[in-house]
C-alpha cells in the first residue's frame, strides 16, 4: 500500500510525462495552445496557493503577474538584458510587488481583503496606461528581434520556433507543480490548510498566522510574475490587458473549475476553460457570457470544482 | 471667463455627478449594510437602467418628456424583477455567503454585461432629455435637466430616509440589519426582506442609469465606473452608514471633478484609487463611520 502523498507524486510524473510526450503527436495550432495553457496553469497554480490551500481570495492576481510580465520585458525591451536574467529579474520584482502588498494587504480580512487587492491591481493598471511613453499604453510592446532568442548552456534557443517555446513553458511548470507539491504537502502546507480551516485555532495552537498568511501571500504572488515573465518572453509581447480585472478573474475561474485546494486542479481548470474559450470566441465576441455562467454554476452546484468533487467521493489522497 | 463664475460652473457640474453617485452608492450602500455582501454586478444594474432609459425612448410613442417619465418607472422596476429573480436564484442558494456572493455576482456582471452586448450592439446610444430649456445666467448658459437630476436625487433621498426610519418596512430592515438571527426569530420574514434590500439596491442604481443617460449616452460597459466609484464612496462614508455615504458621495463627487481639472484623468483615478485602498487598510472603519459596536 503506497502512501497517499506518494501516490499523488506518481500522478504528477504521469502527468509531466504524458504533457512532455504531447508535443509529439500533436498537430503544431495544438502545441501553442497547450504551451498557452501550461502558462496560464502556472498562473493558476501560484493563485491556488494563496486562494484554495490558504483560503485567503483575491481579486488582484493580475497585478503580480503583469509585474513579473512587464519587469522581465521593459528589461529586455530597454536594457537589451539576456532573456534568463530578464526572466529572473521579472521574477524578483513580482516578489518584491507581491511583499509590499501583502503587507498591506493582510491587515484586511474577507470582503475588505477581495477590494483591496482589486484596487491596488486597478491602481497598476491604470498606471501602464498613465506612463504609456514607457509600456507603450494600450498599444503594449512587441520585443525586438535579438531579444527573441538566446544561449543557454552553450545552446542557442530561439523563441520563434514551437518546439522551444513548448520545452521552456514545460520545464518552468514541472519546475512549478513539484514546488507546490514540496510546499503543500510539506508541514508548512498544514500550516496553510490548518489558516484556512480555522485561523484562529491555529493562532491558539502557538503559530503565527500573520507570517504563514504572508509567506503565502508572497509565494503565490511570485509564482504569478513567472507565469507572466514566461509569458512575455516567449510570446515576444507585453500589454496592458495582463493587468486588467479579466485578467484576476481568469486564475479565480481555472482554479474554481479545476478544484481549489487540489495540486492539479489549476491544470485541469486552465485546460478544459482555455479550450472552450478558445472554440467560443471562434463564433461569438461575447463569449465572457460563459465565463459567467460557469461562475454561477460553480459557486452554486460545484463549489468544490471538478478535482475536489473526484477527491471527496473517489479518491481522498488526491490533495 | 473669471474664475467665480467658473467655479460656480464647476460646482453645478459637481452637484450633477455627485447627485449620480449618491444614488448608485446608496444602492450598494444598504445592500451592503443589511445583508453584508458585496454586490459586483451593481454597476450593470446601473447600465441597465441607461440602456433601459434609451430603449423606452425609442419604443414608447409620445413627446420626450412622457417617454422620459415613462423610462424612469419601467427601467427600474425591470431591473428590480431582475434583482429578485438574481436574489432567488443565486444569493439564496448560497446563503449569502459573502466570497461565493462576490464570485457569483461576478458571473452576473459577465452575464448582464454580454446580453446586453448581444441585443444592443457595442455602439454608445444617445436618449434627448426630457425638455431643454437652458437656464441663463450672465455668463453661461446652463441646462435646466442637469439640476433636474439634482431635484430628483433630493426628493428620492429624502423618500429612502422616511422609508428607513419611519416606515414599519425600515423597522424591518433595520431589525434584520442588527441582527438577522433575532430578527428570524421575532417573525420577521427575513429573506423576503434580503430580496426586498436587493431590489431596492439595483433600482436605485438603475434610477441613476436613467437620470445620466441624456447627459451621457448609454452603452454596454458604463456600469464599470460607477461600480468603482460606488466602492470608493461606500468605503470612505463608512460601511453601512447612510449619512456617510451621502456625505461621502458628495464630497467625491464634488472633488473628482476638481480633481480631473488639475490632474489627468487617469492620474486622478490612480490617486483616488490607491487613497482609498490605503484607508481601507489603516482606517477600515472609513473617513465618516463609527468604529465597531462593542
């Protein structure tokens, strides 16, 4: 009998292995899409973190990750910095944005907690749009072509070509899910499920739930700036629609669908949710109307998301 | 122009937007204050009254003032309906609890927002105001419907304060307000009155779409601004406190349009918005409210 932490280690290899075999059979349209995908579930998985591990919902993730987006591509677009150091500079100004708001942040609880974090997210925003002779605005940016491409390790990578733009997103999410699988499953990952059951019996029980709130805090907020680094260096563009409120809600939509507080849920969320958006808007503009109801549905019918249903009824290690 | 009759031009102007905002407020205001949720989707509640506004004006026969009156009672009572059927069917199943509400008041937002793009189209659509006489001063000239706005916002704040204080319905809701499970107890009928404050919450906010449509044009994303605002009005008036969001919204009101004169308009956003996330963090009670009740 394995373990229940051993067997859900056994599904992510799985997973990592049958994502790492796709790219193989897939038609090329289909490799882009999984790489938006794993992207976009990295985003998530930083978002899960702090919404479905620790139970503290924010309306303001999209602030992190156009700071991870803009830091890692205004360095490169401006500095001509080498796309690595451009990634981890990216990454360092997410932690450092994601700090300072959690300081200030953390002093509200609930309702104030979800307006606060929307409204410094609206402040950054509207900042891009406000100092547009740096961002480009609206407009955004599209990185020049030396910055498209670099040498890691005596190889050079270039990030026009699929299969590279496929490989990088892989490694930073397998890089990612083992993270949140070390982290959550880990005795500080008690600690964040022990905050979000009952904050103050933890408090009693001698921890300081300020601090854990805040390492959360920090930690999904860094995770967020990769996703968007990754995003802007890949994909070669920067613009202020990675700020906007849209942008908040999709972590919040993927991780309810997929299963908050469960490792893979984010995964499954971002995938299922990012090609039915993908086929909707294909025939309508006003595919957000499903993305709506799909809120509703989950809020009333599922609250627990697909991977937390499975979970309870079926397979209880599936944390 | 001099400077006074320009900062009586500027006040006017103020008075107008400030009298909007007060509306929309209120609306999220005892929403908030009696059932203790944030209602996202109040500024499409908002947009709907605007859109409602220009369909009555292209649809009912007659002169512009009879289709204007005509838009103030329909549009608001239609979104009331909505608001109910949104309270049914939604807020009650998840028991009001106050982060699946926002989420699920969000996939509202989504929802009013889309249909109203798919029926009306993406154009800004312009309604005439119901008469047009313009009031002279000697240095301008001054639209009488703007301070018709202001007239009408009086005259509902001055129905919704009776209606709270004085009226066996304001007993109610206070007596849920203070504490529902006693309230459930005595025999008050506290869902009808959850759906009853709801749907007096979005037909304030629709009552506001109306009266800005004229001055305005109305389209499918306007609710997000109001939205923002109302938020940035509830928080510094106090949460809860009516005569706090009044003051609130007048004071906001009166300075946005002050503040975009010296300022751009995105800068002054960016100022307001940041000034208030900051208060809601160090003085959470708001600028205007007591602190909690012991």
């Amino acid at each position: 009998m394995m373990s229940p932490s051993k067997k859900l280690l056994l599904l992510c290899l799985a997973v990592l292995a049958v994502l790492f075999l796709l790219q193989f059979v897939m038609p090329s349209y289909f490799v882009l899409t999984l790489t938006r995908i794993m992207i976009f579930a990295i985003f998530a998985m930083g978002y899960n973190l702090l919404m479905g591990y620790t139970g503290l919902l924010s309306l303001g993730h999209a602030m992190f990750f156009a700071v991870g987006l803009y830091a890692s591509g205004l360095a490169s677009y401006y500095w001509g910095l080498p796309l690595f150091w451009s990634f981890l500079f990216g990454i360092a100004a997410s932690a450092a944005a994601s700090t300072l708001i959690a300081f200030l942040a953390l002093k509200t609880q609930t309702v104030a907690f979800m307006i606060v974090t929307l409204m410094f997210s609206q402040v950054a925003y509207l900042s891009i749009l406000q100092f547009s002779h740096v961002t480009g605005g609206d407009q955004g940016l599209t990185l020049p072509p030396e910055s498209r491409s670099f040498g890691f390790l005596g190889m050079t990578l270039d990030m026009t070509s699929e299969a590279t733009r496929y490989n990088i997103a892989f490694v930073v999410f397998a890089a990612v899910l083992l993270l949140t699988y070390a982290v959550t499953k880990g005795p500080f990952g008690r600690l964040l499920i022990a905050v979000r059951e009952n904050e103050s019996r933890t408090e009693m029980l001698g921890f300081n739930t300020y601090v854990i709130k805040l390492v959360a805090f920090v930690l999904s907020g860094t995770i967020s700036g990769v996703a968007g680094a990754l995003n802007g260096l890949i994909f070669g563009y920067i613009g202020s629609s990675s700020a906007d409120f849209g942008n908040s809600i999709e972590p919040l939509l993927f991780t309810l669908v997929g299963g908050a507080g469960t490792l893979l849920g984010p995964l499954v969320g971002t995938a299922l949710m990012t090609l039915l958006i993908d086929r909707l808007s294909g025939f309508t503009t006003a595919y957000l109307i499903v993305i709506g109801i799909i809120l509703i549905v989950m809020t009333l019918w599922l609250p627990k998301g697909i991977l937390g249903t499975v979970r309870d009824r079926w397979a209880k290690w599936l944390n | 122009m001099d400077l006074a009759p320009f900062l009586l031009l500027a006040a006017l102007e103020g008075l107008v937007q400030a009298s909007v905002l007060t509306l929309t407020a209120l609306g999220l205001s005892i929403v908030f204050g009696v059932m203790r949720v944030v209602n996202v989707a109040h500024g499409e509640f908002f947009m709907l009254g605007a859109v409602g506004a220009y369909v009555c004006a292209s649809l009912l026969p007659g002169p512009a003032w009879l289709t204007f009156a005509g838009a103030l009672v329909m549009a608001p009572l239609c979104v009331g309906a909505l608001a109910i059927l949104a309270d049914w069917a939604m807020l009650k199943r998840i028991n009001y609890n106050p982060e699946a509400t926002i989420v699920s008041t969000i996939g509202l937002m989504y929802i009013l927002q889309q249909m109203t793009l798919i029926t009306f189209g993406p154009n800004a659509q312009a309604v005439n105001p119901p008469f047009s006489y313009t009031i002279r001063t000697p240095w301008f000239g001054y639209s009488s419907y703007k301070l018709f706005i202001v007239l009408v916002t009086i005259v509902i704040v001055i129905a919704l304060w009776q209606l709270l204080r004085k009226s066996r319905i304001g007993l109610l809701m206070r007596a849920t307000q203070y504490d529902k499970d006693t309230a459930q107890n005595f025999g008050i009928p506290v869902a009808r009155v959850y759906s009853g404050v709801f749907a007096v919450g979005a037909m304030l906010a629709a009552i506001a779409g109306v009266l800005i449509v004229p001055i305005r044009q109305a389209d499918y994303l306007m609710g997000h601004d109001p939205l923002l605002l109302s938020f940035v009005v509830v928080i510094v008036g106090g949460i809860g406190s009516i005569p706090g969001t009044i003051a609130a919204a007048i004071l906001i009101g009166m300075s946005d349009g002050l503040l975009s004169v010296m300022l751009s308009p995105t800068l002054a956003k960016i100022a307001s918005t940041l000034l208030v996330a900051l208060v809601l963090v160090f003085k959470p009670e708001g600028l205007f409210g007591k602190s909690a009740r012991q």
